[in-house]
C-alpha cells in the first residue's frame, strides 16, 4: 500500500489532556470517548501487542489527535476515533468511528484493518 495509514484519536495532545485522559481511562472507562485509545493503551504507553501488529503492516503511519487532525488537514467535522488513508496532503476517511467503537479488543481491531487492507 502506497498510501500512509493515519490515525486519528478523539482525544486533545498535550501534558494536560494526557493526564485527564488517563485518569477517565482508569476511573471511568464506561464513558472515555476514544475507543482507539481505550483498546491500544494501557496506563503506561501502546500495548505490546498493537506495537507489533503496527510493525507488521507495509505502510507508513501517522498518529494524530483531534486538535492536530484540524491543524494540519483543517478537517473539523469528522466523527472521531477514526483511521485514514493519505494520498499526498488528501486524507481519504478508511475506518469509520462506528467501526472502531463497534471492537472491544486489540484482535477485533487488528481483524478489521486486516480485512480492509484486503
């Protein structure tokens, strides 16, 4: 695949959201609002198992989150966590929130980009 792969998460960057977020993970993950996160990350950093399926893959990722998301491609009206595919500066939507939302684990996640990547 010739098209980078970027990720996008429903969440804000910086110290400050990061640590909110951490702390909604942990004490309210029934209501944390980025499934993305919720299934990849554990409290100290990207799970082992995601690492290495993200190294399997013969593509080029981006990791984004929303603030960045409308920064760099002015896109403010995505239904976020979402996945795109790239082609040059044109981001192209490729996993849709309710897909990402609809796995509750890694292997469901790992599945479905799979059966995408075809």
């Amino acid at each position: 695949m010739s098209a980078t792969i970027v990720f996008v998460y429903n969440a804000d960057s910086g110290l400050f959201s990061t640590l909110t977020d951490l702390a909604h993970k942990t004490f309210a993950p029934e209501t944390y609002s980025c499934n993305l996160c919720a299934i990849t990350f554990g409290t100290f950093g990207m799970r082992l198992e995601w690492k290495e399926f993200l190294e399997s893959l013969d593509s080029n990722l981006e990791f984004l989150h929303r603030d960045e998301l409308v920064k760099q491609y002015g896109i403010t009206d995505a239904r976020l966590p979402a996945i795109f595919l790239k082609h040059s500066d044109t981001l192209e939507l490729w996993v849709t929130a309710a897909e990402i939302n609809g796995c509750s684990s890694i292997a469901e996640l790992k599945e479905l980009i799979t059966e995408k990547l075809g």
